[in-house]
C-alpha cells in the first residue's frame, strides 16, 4: 500500500449476495493479488475486510470491477444508500487532495488589505484636483 496519511486509509468491508456460493472465497484470491489493496476474511458471513489507501483506489472502483467480472454484491436497499453516501465521500475526499491549500487562511488581515486597496472607499473623489479649489 502507498504510504499516505492515516486519514486517507480506508477500511471497508465487501458484503457479497449469497449466491451465487463460493464468491467470498473467489474474491478473496482474486483480490489478494492486487498491489496497494490489503484483503481479510471478515467475521461475517459473506464478507470481506479490505483495507487501500485513498490516494491508489475508491470502495466504488473496487466494487464496479468485482461486479464487471461476474460478482454479485449485497443488494438490499438501506446497504446501497449507506454505499452510495461512502462513494460521494470519498470522491470528494480525493477531490479536495487536489486542492491547493488557501496561503491566506492563517493571515486573514493580509488578504483583507490587499483586497481592500483595490476597492474604491474612503472619500475618493474623481473630481480633478485643479477643480476641487474653484471658487
């Protein structure tokens, strides 16, 4: 696995539809040979403990390669929601790795005055000085 900070390591479980039988086993070996992904037998049945980190993998690719060589995962309606919601986190975790971080957040003072000097305030007057002293 990459080395990555702890809060970008994931630890989710793979729960499989009952049948067809033997797929926890199957996926198992075919899953123990991918780099970066650690795969353990859970303490439920038809499960599976998988461990990646964010930067390398998403619980929804996994998920959508198993299915696209034949797995059947769980289907039960309250299973996919709770699914659904780890996608759109983690996506948005993995997303925001590629956000430059804000300079100015740790000096809000400094970004205020430079956004200050170029905002008219003040008593700005346009009139030109030669006009401002006619009597």
């Amino acid at each position: 696995m990459t080395a990555a900070p702890p809060d970008l390591v994931k630890q989710r479980e793979l729960v499989f539809s009952a049948k067809p039988p033997g797929q926890v086993e199957h996926a198992l070996q075919l899953l123990s040979g991918v780099e970066g992904l650690k795969v353990e037998r859970s303490a439920r049945p038809n499960c599976l403990k998988i461990t990646y980190s964010l930067v390398d993998y998403a619980l929804e690719g996994i998920e959508q390669a198993l299915e696209d060589v034949g797995f059947r995962l769980e289907g039960a309606a309250l299973k996919q929601l709770g699914k659904r919601f780890t996608h759109y986190l983690e996506q948005v975790e993995y997303h925001n790795l590629n956000v430059p971080e804000w300079h100015s957040k740790n000096r809000r003072s400094e970004a205020f005055v430079h956004a200050y000097e170029h905002h008219l305030h003040g008593d700005h007057d346009d009139t030109p000085p030669e006009l401002r002293e006619y009597r």
